[in-house]
C-alpha cells in the first residue's frame, strides 16, 4: 500500500485516497467547436507515461481535496505533490 | 527444420531412453537485418499471430522480439480463465471465436495446452445481478454462445464447496453457467505458439527491446531495438501494458491506461474444486490448477503502474469474499502474489486495428481479460497484418471507434468483469 503525501494532512495510507488520472487535462472552452478527433483527443487519449506522470489525486477519506501529484509509474515513488491549479512542477 | 512430434508412443519411448533425445523446443534465434513482418512482444498472443502469419497467410520471413523471456509477462501472469459470455454481439464473436480455436489447440499446435471445459459459474448476489445475469445468458444465446441460469441450489450441485446459506453479507441468489468455458495452462500456450511457429522458420528474439521505431513516407521503415537496427514493412505491436509506450515511439496516442493486476495460488491441496466461480459483486475469482493450487484473481489498483506490483489491500478484499463463499478455505495459507500490468480501454474492449501509420498495426486494451482471447485474437490479428484490412470480426475494434462513438461498452455491461 502506497503512503501519500497529502498537501494539506501529511502521509497518509494509500486507501484513503481516490485516484484522478491524468492531470492537466483542460476541458476545452468551446466543445461544440471541436471536430470528433479533437473530443475524442479530450476525452480518451491519454499519455499513459511510463516514468514521471502528473496525476490527480483526491484525500476522499481525509481532507477530501483534490491535489495533483508527480509519481514515477516504474517506482510509485511520489516526487511531488501540489495543489490544483498550479503548473507542473519541474524535476 | 524438423520438430518431434509429441504423442504418448513417443512418450513411452524417451521414457524407455532415459527421455534422453528431447530437443529444445525452439531455437535461440539472433536477429536478422531485414523481416518482411516483425511482431513486438513474445506472449501469447504475439507468438500466436506469428504462428498464423506462417500458417495460414505463408509469411515466414518474419520474427517476434521479446524484451524479456517468451511468456514472461501476462501470458505467465493470468488466472488462465476462458469464457465467452460477452453482452454485446462484436464482443461475443470475438470471444467465442477464440473459444472455438481454443478447443482444438492442442491438437492443432500438437503441444498439450490442457485446456479443460470444467464450466465458469458467474454468481448472483442481488436482484440486479440476479436480472443482469438473466439478460446476458439470453443475450448469449441469440449469438449461439451457451449460458444458463442456474438457482442456488443447482449451484451448489455444480460447486459443492459453495456456501448458499443466508449467513453471508451478500447470500447466492443464483448463477450463470457457461459449460463451454474453463481453463488452460498459460504456459503452455506461449510454449506451444513459440515451438510451432519457431517450427515454420519464424525466429524467436528474446532480450531484445524495441527502442525506437524509423519511419519513411511510405510508413514503418525499421525498429531499433537493443540488438540492433532491423528493417521490416509490416510492424504488429502485442505489447500489453507496454502498448501506449511502444506506439509512442511512432507517434500515436492510444486511448489506454496500464494498471497493476495481482493474483495469487493457496498451497497445493487434492482436488475439490472442479470448476471456476467468478463474482463481480464481492469479486472474486477462484479455480483450482492441475497442480492442486487454488488460483485467485484480484482487483486491479487503484492507480496506473507499470511495477508489476500492487497493494495487499486489494488481495484482501478478494479473499474476504472467497472465505465468505467458500469458509472451507479459511485455513489454507497463500503460496504467492504477484503482479501484471494490464492496458485498459475506456470501453473494457480491445482494439485489434491499423494504426494511423502504414504498415503499423497494434493488438491492445485487452485490460483485465486477455488470456481468454489468445488463439482468436492472434489469428484475427495476424489476417489484419497479412492483407493489411481487418477480419469481419475484428473490423468494429478500432481506434477510431472513440471518435466515431461506437464503443463497444463492456464497461457498461456490468455482469461482465474484464
């Protein structure tokens, strides 16, 4: 079991924790002006990084915030945790 | 190249010579410069299109590259169960196509991949189950896969060890059956492909990663790989949970996630348990190996991974609901867990398709389900290679499904755990 790092409460166990996918997905302003590829792009395509990913995570048995995190996906060692609507930090 | 054919006379006759005389089962193969088609990823389903390309479309110039060793990753993984009792129609071709192959794959591929239809029994805990599993099993059998409903007490019939009592959290209300399905050993199947299609000239190369993947305007020109630079036109990519970053080095996007999958064996014991039982409610599944272990197939993590690894939580949860379903395993001790990882589609259904770039064409998502297709989805796969368009079964499971909108929601269908 992963131990999380919450933003606002610390490490924490990992099944106190709902995961959020992908991070920085920005639903476009505009949906109706998007053709099919570009929706589908939004809603499906994903990076599925093999290395240092940006997720989003949500403390739904704690704090309940939503945070974003970078994790290595070949280690699960979190690197980083900052809050929502902050840019990626750099590693 | 001239291979020993497997029977029980020339059984008896190496036992009688000491079973000195038995070859390897296929050739250390170096990589060549040039392959008129290359596979990526030596499971069964990479080997198993290999084998067909040969067999049925006569492309014996070709290779299948392996990073690590030939059923290594879910191949060697799975809790080998194979059903076909899919909702929707394209799913139930699919999967019973691969049923139907499974049946006479050990004689076709003369290698023993003691498939064994003991019957998957799919249990019913609430009245939605209970109406869910009734649509699926008439579903199945408008597309000629067979599927029963069976009460508690038939259920128990079937699977003696099974607690029907309403002492438990979520009692038996029911079960759908599919005779047809069952097991088979999985590693046996990735050495019965790897040894018939190594017997039909196709080399085998393991240790060997793709690195990178050249293209030219007429499409994939040639892969780089830890053991050098090998030129091929046709490129399948069979790369599991690796898909997304195999295809990255082209360039495409694929609509997938990889998460860690775990499953675990008891310790061996006599033979008490003569079929599978799945529960998607409680989630559990559990069946009994040849070798006496009761195999257990878990949830997937909570979050994408590529450690092969996961939490002990989930593991628990699964054993929770088996103890509850079968209290004679109480005391039985787990051997080991492991893990794999699984590409998941948004709609829990593969694609089997071209990809943007001539001449690349990918087998994925199969998520959590996977093993149960293997001889469909690798003769499927090798006919969209060899003439370049998709088999009519395969035709609906493309990429561009996600932008067309026609899915193919297994998802949705919840009776059907992935």
């Amino acid at each position: 079991m992963l131990l999380i790092p919450c933003p606002y409460c610390g490490e924490r166990p990992e099944i106190e924790f709902t995961h959020g996918g992908q991070a920085h997905l920005v639903r476009p302003a505009q949906p109706a002006d998007l053709d099919d590829q570009a929706w589908a792009e939004f809603l499906y395509m994903r990076t599925n990084t093999k290395g240092i990913h940006a997720e989003r995570w949500r403390h739904a048995h704690g704090c309940g915030q939503f945070f974003n995190a970078l994790r290595d996906t070949t280690t699960d060692h979190f690197l980083a945790v900052y809050k929502i609507g902050t840019p990626r930090p750099a590693t | 190249m001239s291979k020993q054919s497997f029977s029980g006379l020339s059984l008896i006759w190496r036992g009688l010579n000491r079973h000195r005389g038995w070859q390897n089962q296929w050739r250390k193969a170096a990589p060549k410069p040039r392959y008129d088609a290359v596979i990526v990823g030596g499971g069964g389903h990479g080997l198993g299109t290999a084998y067909y390309l040969a067999q049925e479309h006569g492309l014996t110039n070709i290779a299948v590259l392996e990073k690590g060793w030939i059923g290594g990753g879910n191949t060697g993984r799975n809790t080998t169960i194979i059903r076909s009792n899919y909702l929707f129609n394209e799913s139930a071709a699919l999967y019973d196509h691969s049923l139907r192959m499974w049946e006479n794959l050990s004689q076709a591929l003369n290698y023993n991949v003691m498939f064994s239809a003991r019957g998957v029994m799919m249990l019913a805990h609430t009245v939605h189950d209970v109406q869910v599993s009734k649509r699926h099993i008439h579903a199945n059998r408008c597309n000629g896969v067979d599927n029963e409903w069976l009460d508690p007490q038939q259920a128990k019939e079937f699977c003696p060890l099974l607690n029907i009592g309403d002492n438990i959290r979520y009692p038996v209300l029911g079960a759908a059956l599919q005779r047809r399905g069952g097991t088979a050993r999985h590693d046996a199947v990735a050495w019965g492909y790897a040894r018939a299609a190594d017997a039909l000239g196709v080399d085998i190369i393991e240790n060997c990663e793709v690195t990178g993947i050249r293209r030219d305007a007429r499409g994939v020109e040639a892969l780089e790989t830890t053991r050098g630079l090998i030129y091929a036109r046709k490129v399948g990519v069979s790369a599991a949970g690796h898909s997304s970053a195999v295809l990255g080095l082209a360039g495409v996007k694929l609509p997938l996630e990889s998460f860690p999958l775990q499953a675990l064996v008891s310790e061996p014991i006599k033979p008490i348990f003569p079929c599978v039982v799945m529960s998607n409610t409680i989630h559990a599944y559990v069946s009994q190996s040849d070798k006496g272990e009761l195999v257990i197939g878990a949830g997937t993590d909570a979050y994408t991974s590529y450690t092969q690894r996961g939490a002990l939580h989930i593991n628990m949860h699964t054993l929770d609901a088996i103890c509850e379903l079968f209290p004679n395993f109480r005391r039985l001790r787990m051997l080991r867990n492991w893990g794999g990882i699984v590409d998941v589609t948004p709609d829990r259904s593969p694609i089997i398709a071209k990809t943007p770039v001539p001449g690349l064409y990918v087998n994925c998502g199969w998520g959590t389900g996977g093993f149960k297709a293997t001889p469909g989805s690798a003769h499927l796969f090798a006919w969209t290679i060899a003439r370049d368009e998709p088999h009519p079964i395969n035709a609906p499971f493309t990429i561009e499904r996600f932008r067309d909108g026609y899915l193919i929601d297994e998802a949705a269908a919840a009776a059907v755990a992935h």
